[in-house]
C-alpha cells in the first residue's frame, strides 16, 4: 500500500507543473490566480509565427541533427573498441574517461569554450558549429553507454568467435552481425542524444551567439512577457521531448523482445 501512496504523490509532483503548462497554454489571461480564465489558441499561432522562435527552433534542430550524426560516426567504432579490449583496467579507464562529461557541469565545459574559442586564435565562439561540438561532448557518453550495455548484454563476444571459426573477416563481422545486432541500442541511444541537445540550456545559453540561439536558450526571455506564449513556447519543448523519450522506450522494449527472442 505504502509504495503505491508514494508513487501516487510523485507521479502528481511530477504531472502538475506539466498539466498547468498546458491549461495556461490555453488560457487567455493567468494573473494571481490557480488557474487562467478564458479561453485562446493564439498563443501557439503567435509562437509559430515569431521570427526569433522559428529560428532557434531550426537551431535546435541542426545542432541536434548534426550532434546524433558525430555521435555516431564516433561513438560507434569507439564502443567496439571499448568492448574489444581485451585489458580490463584499461577498459575502466576509457569508461571512466567517457563518462567523465557527465559528472561535469555544462556550465564548466562552457567556462572552458569560452576561455579557449574567444581568443584571437580561435575566434569561434558563437557559431553554431561551435555549439554543436559542446553538445556532442555532452551526449557522446550517453551513447557509448546504451552500445556497450547492449554489446555486454548480447553477448557479442560469442556470435564473432562462432563467425570468425566459420571464417568471416573483421569487417564482414562487424557489418554483418555487430550492426544488426545493435539497430535497437543505437536507435535509443540517438534518441537519447537528440532529446539531450534540443533539451539543454545551461551550456547553450553560454556559447550560442544571438543568431544561434537553441530553443530552450530563446524560450527564456518567453517568461518576460505574456505567461500563455511562454506556456505554450514551453508545451511546445515537452512535446519534442516526450516524443523523444516514448521513442527511446519502444526502441528499448523491442531490443529487449528481440534478445529474448520474442518471450
């Protein structure tokens, strides 16, 4: 009983603040009340239609696309290699190693940006390329650890040595059995990636010059004006991320129907 009193409270601690966003979306004035009064959907069309919105939208997008892209190309040759050692200190300093941006606070990383990429030398910051390899730092991690996990927990190990006693080569190995094997993780793991990168603002607001603003870094100044665009603006980034979040699930419970072969 006392368990699901508790999960009842936290489910409504968590839903709340969510559902009031979404009434206030809606509602055409909220000033020193619960709830707003009235009822508008201009909030969303004023959103659609604000300039500086449309563009960090795009922002997000890009950054986000060409953060899951890097994150692939690097990520993947790099867990294999992390599964494959065969040394198992040095497999827990390279986990150790990777993880590392995730105890470390963006704010960091982007103290860090700052002081390197504003110089004469590099006068990089700002650009949205810039941006993006901050993100990639960010989210790399979450990545590599959704690839190896799935790599350990297939057993990988077993399906080569079986192929490679048949005589298949590295890279017939890895194109055949790795990467199909693996479809469900990395699909998860990109998911990951992206609901990271359009969701985060502590690094981004740092960095991100005024014309490369992401979504979350503009929807700031949102809350300095009229409190249903801003409750709308904010719908608008819970959906992409709830999208993201139920998208990693069913990439995860189907890796898992797929490993148990479908029980």
């Amino acid at each position: 009983m006392l368990p699901r009193v508790v999960t009842g409270f936290y489910l409504a601690y968590l839903v709340t603040p969510i559902a009031l966003l979404f009434i206030g979306s809606f509602g055409d004035l909220w000033l020193n009340t619960i709830l707003p009064t009235g009822f508008t959907g201009r909030w969303y069309l004023e959103v659609a239609s604000d300039p500086s919105f449309r563009r960090a939208f795009l922002s997000s997008l890009l950054v986000g696309g060409v953060t899951c892209a890097v994150c692939l190309a690097i990520g993947l040759p790099l867990a294999y290699a992390v599964f494959r050692a065969r040394d198992p200190r040095m497999r827990a300093l390279v986990s150790a190693l990777y993880q590392l941006p995730v105890a470390l606070p963006p704010l960091v990383l982007a103290f860090g940006f700052i002081l390197v990429f504003s110089s004469d030398t590099l006068p990089w910051l700002g650009s949205v390329w810039l941006l993006a390899a901050g993100h990639i730092v960010l989210g790399l991690p979450y990545f590599l650890q959704a690839v190896i996990s799935d790599m350990q927990r297939l057993g990988l190990h077993v399906l080569e040595e079986a192929a490679e006693s048949l005589g298949s080569s590295g890279w017939q190995r890895f194109f055949h059995i790795v990467l199909p094997s693996l479809r469900h993780s990395i699909l998860s793991g990109l998911i990951v990636v992206a609901a990271l990168s359009i969701g985060e603002f502590q690094f981004s607001n740092l960095v991100a010059g005024f014309l490369n603003r992401t979504y979350p870094v503009v929807l700031l100044q949102a809350f300095y004006g009229a409190t249903g665009f801003a409750c709308a603006a904010t719908v608008i980034l819970l959906v992409l991320a709830l999208t993201a979040s139920v998208g990693g699930a069913l990439s995860t419970q189907r890796a898992t129907r797929f490993s148990t072969g479908g029980r």
